[in-house]
C-alpha cells in the first residue's frame, strides 16, 4: 500500500504550475459576486434580520468553506480524488435523502431541497449531486476508455447513474436543477464517444417526462404562462421577472454605480438570491454586462483549454464537466434574469446567496485547476485530444 500524503511530490515531467489566469478570474468573479450581493442586499438585509452585512456575512463563511474545498481539490493528487468517489457519491445521496427526514429536511412551498444546519442556516443537497455525478462519469467513461474489446462497453451504469442523480433531484420538487443535472449528464456522454444513436431513447424518456412533470404542478404550468403573456402575470408569479427588467433598464450604459443608493432593486424580491445579476446591471449598465461576460468568456476558454489538453482522461472529462457546469448556470440564470427563458431556481455562481452553491462552485474550480497543472506530452507530438473517439455500445 502507497503512502498517502495531501502535498505528495509530484513527477516533474507529468505537472506543471498551475494557470495563473484560471486562479485570477476565480478570484475576479468571487470578488465581483460579493460586492454585487452586498449592495444588493443590505437593505433588505437591514429590514429584516436588523443588519445590512447579514447575507455578506453568510457568504463569507461559506466562502471561507469553499476555499478550503478548492484548496483541497487542487492539491490532491487525481488518483488520490478517485479513491474518494464512493464517499462522495454516497455522501450526495444520503444528503439528498435527508431532505426527506421531518426535522432535519425543510420544506418551502411544498418543495423538499434543503436541510437544517443548527446555529448557521440551511444547505441544498442538489449542489453536491452536480459535483458528484460529473466525477461519477468521469471515472466510467475513462474506465471504458480502457477496455479493448468494443463489445464490452457498455453505458448503461452510466445511465442508471444519471437516472439516480437526476431522480433524487427531481423527487425534492426540484424541477430546473433536475433538469440541468440530466441535460449536464447528456453533455459528458456526448463528449465521451457515445454513440449518438443513444440521444434518440434518452430524447423519448426526457422530453414526455419532462412535459408530463410540468403539466402536473400548477405552479410550473403558471411560470410557464408567465413567461409565455408576462403582462397577464406581472403583479403574480411574473412579477421578479418584471422588477428585473425596470432594474436593468434603469441602468442604461454606463449605470447608476456602485452604491447601497440604487432603487429598482429593491423592489425585486429575494434579489440577493436568483435575480442578483439585476442588481449589478442596474449599477453597472451595459457596460458592466460587457465586463461580466468577458470575464466569464476567459475564465470558459483557459477552463476548456485544460480539459482538452488535460494529460489524464479522467480529469479531463470531468474539468469539462465542471466548466460547463459554472458557464452553463451563469449564462441559464442571466437568460432568466433577462426574461429569455421562464423563472428557474439555478443560482448564479459566485453571485447569488447561498452556502452550498459557492461552496462547490469553489471545488469545481479547485479541481479545475489541479488538471491545469497536468501537461499532455503526447499533445505536443500529435492531434488527438484525450476525449478521443470512443464509441460505447
């Protein structure tokens, strides 16, 4: 047995520093997030809890937690990451199942998704289904990479694994994050040499089922109509959507600045949590918009570099995973937010208020980049990406 060590020598021709610019714009983007959720909610923080700090404060201590998380998922040795995937896909689960448990899981608008922390808060397990299923698939897809004989390979696990994550999401109530997890699952399935005749059974199951879940909750079919005649529904379950879209046009190009002074976002309620980026538009105008994306578009681009240039086939799927994960949710919330799609509950990743989403927003990041400090040697002496084409039966 090898002797297990967090800050183990690591083979000179195998890694590297890490990138430089993927720590840079992690730190950007959590900075920007929290001064964008303090003048977002010090008001309503104030108002109801006696301290305008109150949400920044919480974040802080989560972020605090997801420093560590990113520390420690940067640090670690891959193989070393692998060994812990029983705990932690196991771990994602029970939490899951604890939300279920009177007295330990919190029910909000016949919705189950969080669990009680004495002393602190609350904690939504769906955060740690997302990390755990894209390192649950990581680890298949390389492990078939591996097997010879193209008969062998199978995705079925695979799919019944996603069927779980995605099921366990889906029974707390959680319509949109269930979806973003199976829709996330689908994209690693693809990246992985799937065969793309397997997207037409998984299209036969997602799309009734789907339709089937929104029909049968009044609540969703109302979101839905909504967003369909936002006018019929602006004092009701449209009405976030329309105090976004006053706050963002009072922001015009250049903004109203950075400040606790600003008006229409006040007037959005719980904007420290979905509708967060309305309060930086209003601030910050187009221009800040502008910013924002930029900075989101380099932090994909090094992200996605890493992935495909990644030396380990397992950290390369899954940095793909996780990049996707963070730059899908933020551009999902920012359509929300700007009445492209309907209302969702997907946070904005660094922005929004809440312990569990910045905290494995920070893993993912920190496992991000670990990979970036891995060279692929045989990239500099060919063409082929470490995602080759494998195709699974």
């Amino acid at each position: 047995m090898s002797r297990f060590s967090f800050f183990a020598e690591r083979p000179v021709e195998k890694y590297k520093k890490a990138d430089s610019s993927l720590i840079v714009l992690t730190m950007l983007l959590w900075g920007i997030g929290i001064v964008t959720l303090y003048f977002c909610s010090s008001r309503y923080g104030q108002r109801q809890f006696g301290n305008p700090l109150h949400f920044v404060e919480r974040q802080l201590i989560s972020s605090a937690v997801g420093f560590v998380a990113l520390f420690f998922f940067a640090s670690l040795k891959l193989n070393a990451i692998r060994k812990l995937l029983p705990i932690i896909v196991l771990g994602a689960l029970f939490l899951c199942l604890l939300t279920f448990i009177p007295g330990i899981g919190v029910e909000r608008n016949g919705a189950r998704r969080w669990i009680k922390i004495p002393y602190f808060s609350t904690f939504q397990p769906s955060e740690t289904v997302k990390f755990a299923l894209v390192l649950f698939l990581a680890n298949f897809f390389d492990k078939q990479e591996r097997i010879v004989l193209d008969e062998e390979k199978t995705v079925f696990p695979a799919f019944f694994g996603l069927i779980l994550f995605s099921g366990v999401v889906f029974a707390q109530q959680d319509f949109s994050t269930g979806m973003f997890v199976f829709l996330l699952g689908l994209v690693l399935f693809f990246v992985s040499g799937a065969k793309l005749s397997w997207f037409i059974p998984f299209s036969c199951l997602a799309i009734p089922a789907a339709c089937l879940m929104i029909l049968l909750n009044p609540f969703r079919v109302a979101r839905l109509l909504g967003f369909i005649r936002p006018e019929s529904y602006a004092q009701t379950f449209n009405y976030q959507t329309m105090a976004a879209h006053r706050a963002i046009t009072a922001g015009g190009f250049w903004g109203q600045g950075l400040g606790t002074g600003l008006t229409r976002i006040n007037s959005i309620p719980e904007v420290q949590s979905d509708y967060v980026f309305a309060g930086w538009v209003e601030a910050m105008g187009l221009l800040g918009v502008v910013l924002y994306l930029a900075v989101l578009a380099l932090f994909a681009w090094r992200a996605y570099y890493c992935a495909l240039t990644c030396s380990d086939r397992f950290g390369s799927i899954a940095t793909f995973g996780f990049t996707t994960c963070v730059v899908a949710q933020s551009l999902a919330n920012i359509a929300v937010v700007g009445g492209v799609l309907p209302s969702t509950g997907i946070p904005l990743p660094f922005f929004s208020s809440g312990g569990s989403s910045i905290i494995f927003t920070l893993a993912m990041c920190g496992f991000i980049i670990n990979t970036s400090r891995l060279e692929n040697l045989e990239i500099m002496e060919s063409t082929s990406y470490p995602m080759g084409d494998v195709v699974y039966e």
